[in-house]
C-alpha cells in the first residue's frame, strides 16, 4: 500500500513537472515569435497591457513618470487645484482643443520651461493630461514657479541636455523617429503605447490616445522631452 501511494505522489510530481516544462516552452516560444515580428520597430522591454482583444497584443509606452509626476494605471489623477497651490499661477494658455488649458512655469535654477496641459473635464478642477520639459524659451522667463519641480526628468533619469546614445540605451527603439521639418538639424525619437497584430506582414502601430512620449533633440542632445496621456 505504501509503495503504491509512493508511486502515486511520484506520478502526480512528474506530471506536475511536465506541464510546468510545457508552459515555460511555450511562453519562450511567444517571446520568441513576438520579437521577431516586432524587430527593428521596438526593444523589449515593454510591459504587457491587458489583451483587449483576441487578436492583437498591446504593450506600454517604456515611461509613466516625468517631472516628479506619475501616470501609471494605479496613480491618481493629478488635479489642476492641486498644482496651482503647488507651484502658483505661472502663466496660463488655452490649448488647441476647447477643453483644456495649459500652465506654463519657467524654473531659473534649470533654464526649464514647464508646460502642464489640464483637461477641464476630469478630476474635480481639471486633471493634468500632458507634460512638456524644453530649454527653448517658448513663452516668458517671468512665468516663475512658486515652487521647484520634484524632478526635472523622466522616471528613468533622462533630462534636457543628455545624450542621445544614453535614451536609446534606456528605451530601446522608437515605434518612429524624424526629422523637425521646421527646426534645421532638430529631430525626435518616438515612443508610444503599442499594437501587435499576428500578422507578420502588418507592422506594429501606436495606440491612441494612449501614453506617449516624444523626445527631441539638437546637437545630439536633448533638447525637449514631451509625455502625452491625452489625445
């Protein structure tokens, strides 16, 4: 009897071991077929969104922080009461759409300027959507911030100023990048929200409006790093 419960438990291990081998075969073959049909549009080190389809896959923008400020999933919105107490009225322009507004705050200690885009339909005062981070003195330096700016980087440490080998090597591939057809020796790398389709043939597209994030650069430096969470 006690042999045969022996043999029972071993029965029950190996099969255990079998199906666990299986599905770690079969999630390196995913990972496998997956990189290839996305190579020479993004890295891998993308997190995995919830499928919303049955077709295709979704993978997340390789940024949720910037400026001190967090727009991952589980994040609170960030409400514009909030920020005018935070950082005071700076300098205020209504945005291309008729729902917004943008706060615009100048940091001298950095040379930054600041640019908050609110959508008014969110949160109880309107909710921060877009974040803007430039060294180019697009509206007046005397739009100073009351207060400094928790970090003046991305969450993964990219700022005004660095180098274009070190973004690359922090975020992989762009889903696309370009030239400033009306900047002279200006270009950008993009990063956005992320579609698969199991079409090889059907190359990888962004998702909007979901997060991305639009780095620009002069010099072979960074010159403006642009997070968007709306449309």
């Amino acid at each position: 009897m006690g042999k045969r419960i022996l043999i029972g438990i071993g029965a029950v291990a190996l099969a255990a071991t079998i199906v666990a081998g299986g599905v770690a075969y079969l999630e390196m073959r995913k990972s496998r077929e997956m990189e290839e049909k996305t190579k020479g549009y993004r890295s891998f080190s993308l997190r995995p969104r919830p499928v919303i389809d049955k077709t295709w896959t979704r993978y997340r923008c390789p940024e949720d922080k910037i400026a001190g400020f967090d727009f991952t999933d589980s994040a609170p919105v960030v409400e514009a009461e909030a920020l005018l107490n935070t950082y005071g009225a700076g300098c205020v322009d209504k945005t291309e759409g008729t729902h917004g507004r943008r706060l615009r705050y100048y940091v001298p200690k950095s040379k930054t300027y600041v640019e908050l885009d609110i959508e008014d339909n969110c949160g109880k005062s309107g909710c921060l959507v877009n974040v803007r981070l430039t060294g180019e003195a697009i509206f007046p330096s005397t739009c100073v911030s009351k207060a400094d700016f928790k970090s003046l980087s991305t969450g993964k440490g990219v700022q005004l100023g660095d180098s274009e080998d070190k973004v690359r090597k922090l975020y992989g591939l762009p889903l696309s990048e370009g030239k400033s057809a009306d900047k002279p020796g200006r270009y950008y790398l993009f990063y956005s929200d992320l579609a698969v389709s199991p079409d090889k043939d059907v190359p990888p597209e962004a998702l909007p409006p979901g997060h991305a994030m639009r780095i620009a650069f002069q010099d072979a430096k960074v010159f403006s790093i642009e997070y968007i969470t709306g449309e």
